[in-house]
C-alpha cells in the first residue's frame, strides 16, 4: 500500500474514532477508570480530566498529602506527570486508528518551575492539531518523527507555575 493510501487509511479510521474516543476521555468516570487500569499512580494522585477536544487537553491535580514534598508544595515528579498526561492524551488521540498501527513514546523532557504549587493545579497542552500533523507525516515518510508538545501549569489564579516541553517520537509500526 503507498504511503498516500495509507494516510487516507488512517484520516478514514481518525473520523469514526475522534468522537468516541473524545466523548470517552471527557467522561470524569471513564478517565478515573483509565487511569486506574493504567496509568495507576496518577489516579492516586488524584489527576482528573479538565478539558479535551481535537486542539486542548486541560488536566488537573491537587496538592494533597500523597502528593507533596518536604517543602509544602506538589512534588515535582506530580507535576511531571500531569504535564506529560496533557500532552499524552492528544497524542493517544492521533495514534488511534489501529491501522496503520503508529508507536508513540516520551523521549526527552524539558521544564522550568516559577512558583510553588500549593492548590490544584492545571496543565494544558494546546497543540493536538500539530501532534496529529506529525503523527501524519510519520505515515507518509515511513519514518520515525519527533514533536516538542508544551504544557503550562497553572494555579487556580492563573498564576504559571511551570512550564513544560514533552519531546513525543512518532513511527509507524511494521513501516
């Protein structure tokens, strides 16, 4: 098969999937059973879903006990994880049309911290329209591609507490 029908393949398979799968990762319920099936310590963590669509992926996580550190904040690996789940879950979107089969994978991060995290805080990834662009490419060259997703956090007030750079690598399976 070209790499052009293949694409078509894949835009095919994105059109019966996105609404679904969409509906699904917006559903407060299904997210929390997601992530408990897994992904099992952001569950703990108390990580919940904000807001998801084609473009922007908001996700939440509070300061709490389980999540703190010496200094009466979130612990940085919480954040972390929040960042790299609000770029995970667009990038979980473009790759899941099953055929063609695309791998994904965390292969370098970035991130800056401004301010203590002591509230809920909130990181959004704005990029998921770019992320399926590189999972596209990915099919048509055959081969591996990479894309730097960013995600700010911020405290309810809006204040940014860090920012992150998610380095994602893209590659078609068995191409």
């Amino acid at each position: 098969m070209s790499p052009e029908e293949l694409l078509q393949q894949y835009q095919t398979a994105r059109i019966k999937t996105d609404e679904k799968l969409t509906r699904l990762v917006n559903n407060p319920f299904m997210f929390r059973m997601f992530l408990l099936g897994k992904l099992p310590m952001a569950f703990f963590a108390g990580v919940r879903i904000k807001h998801f669509d084609a473009n922007q992926c908001s996700i939440t996580v509070p300061y709490k006990w389980l999540n703190q550190n010496p200094f009466r904040s979130t612990y940085f690996a919480v954040l972390a994880m929040t960042a790299e789940i609000s770029t995970g879950i667009p990038s979980l979107l473009a790759v899941a049309p099953k055929n063609p089969s695309v791998a994904m994978l965390v292969t370098h991060a970035e991130a800056d911290f401004m301010k203590k995290a002591t509230g809920l805080s909130t990181f959004t990834c704005l990029q998921g329209q770019e992320i399926t662009h590189t999972v596209e490419k990915a099919i048509l060259t055959g081969e591996g591609q990479t894309f730097d997703a960013l995600t700010t956090g911020v405290t309810e007030s809006g204040e940014t507490i860090a920012r992150f750079k998610i380095q994602w690598s893209f590659k078609m399976r068995g191409g």
